[in-house]
C-alpha cells in the first residue's frame, strides 16, 4: 500500500473479519412465482447459499460428463427437502406456507424452481419451462416432443 495507506490483512488480529453481505450488489431480484393459487418468494441468496449452489453445479457437470469418480460430497447441501426449502425460501417463508397449510407438493415445486432459478443466474425462462412441465395447466395445450 501507499505511504498512509490503509494496510487490511484477513488474518490480523487487529482487524476483525469482513462479512460482507454481497447480494446487495448482484444485479438480481427475489424470484417471485405463484403455483395454483399459492404466491411463493425466493429471495437472492446469501453468499454461503452461492456456493453450495455452485457446487451443485459442478456436481450435475461431472455427473452429465461422465467425469464424477463416486459419489460427489456438497458440504452444506441439506438433507432434506424442508432445509432445502428453506435455504431457498428462506425460513420466514417456509414457515408461513407450512403454517398456512401450503400442500408440500407446491412448496417441493417452488424450491426446484428457485434452485432452478438461482443455478441459472436469475434466468426466468427456465423456470417457466420447468414449472410448464412439472404443473401444467388445465387446458394447456401438449407439448411436442
């Protein structure tokens, strides 16, 4: 640094830790989908939520590559469906779906959509494929294959 510079070592002991919450300045918007008549809100993730979606990622990569040598370990990935949901909804609205008798099929499809979502970077159009796939309509026409 400069002469009178500002001096920042990550490990000083003089200096307390950064925690920047960084999703302030992603150029995203919280996802917001309504399934039947239930409206659902993903918001942006958090740093941590980032990068085990990333790694996720590169867990589907190996696996479509043929490149995965057993089983691949996501540290931080939940175990089950309602922490999944959580992590992507957020647990204030998990918890007022839950309460609100949300049928759990609904919020299973808002979670795939957000992960969806976030793993695209913010990509609306594969979430409307995948929710016109996983919750057709009633009249809609059939897709061709």
């Amino acid at each position: 640094p400069e002469a009178g510079g500002l001096l920042y070592t990550p490990l000083s002991r003089k200096a307390s830790p950064l925690m920047l919450d960084l999703t302030k300045y992603a150029p995203y918007e919280p996802l917001t989908l309504k399934i039947g008549d239930w409206e659902f809100t993903s918001p942006v993730p958090n740093t941590r939520t980032g990068l085990i979606i990333q790694k996720f990622l590169e867990r589907v990569g190996a696996e479509a590559a043929g490149t995965a040598q057993d089983e691949i370990e996501i540290d931080g990935w939940p175990e089950t469906n309602e922490e999944l949901s959580k992590m992507l909804l957020g647990e204030a609205e998990y918890d007022r779906l839950a309460a609100s008798d949300c049928p759990a099929s609904y919020i299973f499809l808002a979670t795939q959509a957000a992960l969806i979502y976030w793993a695209n970077g913010g990509n609306e159009a594969a979430v409307e494929m995948f929710i016109a796939h996983a919750y057709p309509t009633e009249g809609a026409a059939p897709k061709g294959r």
